[in-house]
C-alpha cells in the first residue's frame, strides 16, 4: 500500500535551517559580506543586559560589492513579520536599503539580485 503526503500538512523547514541557507547563497552568489544579525537582549556573566541590535531588525545584514546595504528576514513557509520587524523595513526602506523576505536561501539571492542587479554579470561587463 502506497502512503500519500499531504504536502499542505508537512512540517515547515526551521528559521535556523533557512538562515544558514541564505547565509551560505549569498555569500557563494557573490552578493558581497554578510552575517548573521543577533537581536535581543542577553544578560552578561556580571548581570549587565546587553543590547544585541535594535528591535525589529532583520536576520541578515550585507553589503555588495558596491557599497549597497541590504537586510534579509528569513521566515518558515508559514511565518509572519511581527510589527518591529514590520516598521524596521519601512524605515530601511525609506532610506534606500534593500530588504528581502525570504522563505529559502533562492528567494534571498533573488530578491537581493531584483533590486541591485547581478553584481557577477555587472563585474563582467566592458566599460
């Protein structure tokens, strides 16, 4: 007897496992430096909290090979911006960054390549 899978009902990958992927994407696209953004605040051995980065940031920032800055949000099939996250790509917008939500390392790559272009094809051109 054969089993069906209902794809609708199977399990979203983690953020974690997504955000690796993007990280790694990226980085091997060409699309210049990025890192994993910590958020947050943690409480430091002598008590002091320590403010990781402001709220609502996204999980991945960068910059290409140009100078352009860009913000990733990596999101489960089924996750959705909280409201912080929601305001900070209005104000990194706003100001001319780029910002992506990405469900997939792929998604990341061409929402980043959407908005600056192919950095790989740009260094290839004749000028």
């Amino acid at each position: 007897m054969t089993r069906k899978t209902d794809r609708s009902k199977r399990r979203d990958r983690p953020e974690s496992v997504i955000l690796k992927e993007c990280l790694v994407m990226i980085s091997a696209a060409g699309l210049g430096i990025c890192w994993r953004q910590n958020a947050g605040k943690i409480q430091s051995a002598s008590g002091h909290w320590i403010e990781l980065g402001p709220e609502g940031i996204a999980d991945i920032v960068g910059f290409l090979p140009d100078g352009q800055i860009y913000f990733v949000e990596c999101k489960k099939r089924t996750g959705k911006q909280r409201e912080a996250q929601k305001r900070w790509q209005t104000a990194v917008e706003k100001m001319g960054a780029i910002y992506v939500l990405a469900r997939s390392g792929q998604e990341a790559v061409d929402g980043i390549i959407a908005v600056a272009g192919d950095p790989a094809a740009d260094c290839c051109r004749s000028h």
